[in-house]
C-alpha cells in the first residue's frame, strides 16, 4: 500500500485550507492502493528550528522534543506527499517552513505535490516551496493545483466552496496521475 500524507500547511483560526485538503484527499482514498492520511500541523506544534545540528548533519544524534519525533515518525511512513499550502506576504506559512525544516533522511527520494490558493493563486508560496523541497531530496512534480480567489471568497463569505472546487477536478485527477507515477518510481528505485 503506498501513503500519500497531505499536509495541511496553515494553522491559522478561520483557515481556508482544511477545506482543499479535504478535497483532495477524497480525491486520493478514489484510488486504488492507496492510503491517503490528512497530516495537520495544527496537530504536531513544533518550535521553531533553534538545532545546533541541522537534520541533514550525518551522525547527529536523534531530537529530544516528542513533537518533533511524531512529526518525524509521520514522514517516514509516508511515500509521498501532498501540500496544502496558502500564500502569506509572496512565501508560505511560517509554519510550514519550519515543519519542512525540522526534517531531513525521512523526506529524501519521495515525491510532492503542491495544493496552493491566496495571492497569485499561491503560486509564489509553492515557488518557494519547490526550492525547499530540492534542496530536501524531494522531487517536486510539476502539475499544481492553484485555487482562484473566488473559492476563498466563497469560504469567509459562508458561500459554496465545494462548487468552486469542483471547477478544479481535471487539473486534480492530472496532478494525482503525475504524483503517483513519480511516488511509484521512486518507492521502486529506494526499496532496490
């Protein structure tokens, strides 16, 4: 069974990103062999980063704090990932940043992709992200799914943001096709 983790990049009150997460991980549990599991990080509070070692320093020895170490449990089971991500001032959310930084063996030679909404569509937020994840050994794929503001709107507004979603299903299916080839070939590629 592969695990796709969808990462809930944003822990703010009245957040709009639990509702494309959920989205898309109905999206995920439709296919076959697949073990789709939400990842909030309302659910794993970490500090910021303050290490002496950083995550990648070969030898170091393992983090103390056991936020960190379910946090770390999580991504290791997981074969590829789903981020969630808004765009806060033309970069992702604090937050987010710290839980990629936190990590380093577990999140090598898997794949991500990228849910983005806010300013630009969140474009510039998976920009970012997608230099972070490189620089992790993760591989980025390119197909992203950019939320329009209309659905943001929708969401503080009490309106329909699942009809707006629902505009977005096709660049969905192609972005669930192109993660799960890359999670494949590389959970192929680390088990040999």
């Amino acid at each position: 069974m592969t695990v796709i983790s969808v990462i809930i990049g944003s822990t703010r009150e009245g957040r709009f990103s639990e509702k494309p997460a959920a989205w898309i991980l109905q999206h995920l549990k439709k296919r076959a062999d697949i073990d789709a599991r939400p990842l909030d990080l309302r659910d794993f509070p970490m500090p910021f980063f303050d290490q002496q070692a950083t995550p990648a320093t070969p030898g170091r020895a393992p983090y103390e704090n056991d936020v960190v170490k379910k946090w770390t449990a999580a991504i290791a089971q997981s074969d590829g990932f789903v981020v969630v991500t808004p765009e806060y001032n033309y970069g992702p959310a604090a937050v987010l940043k710290n839980a990629l930084d936190w990590v380093y063996p577990e999140w090598n030679r898997k794949a991500i992709g990228f849910v983005s909404y806010g300013s630009a569509l969140g474009a510039r937020s998976v920009q970012q992200i997608r230099l972070t994840a490189i620089e992790l050994q993760l591989a980025p794929i390119r197909t992203t799914v950019h939320i329009p503001v209309g659905a943001l709107w929708a969401h503080y507004k009490g309106g329909d943001v699942d009809a707006e979603l629902a505009e977005l299903e096709d660049r969905a299916g192609a972005m669930i096709d192109d993660l799960l080839w890359w999670t494949e070939a590389l959970k192929a590629a680390r088990a040999a």
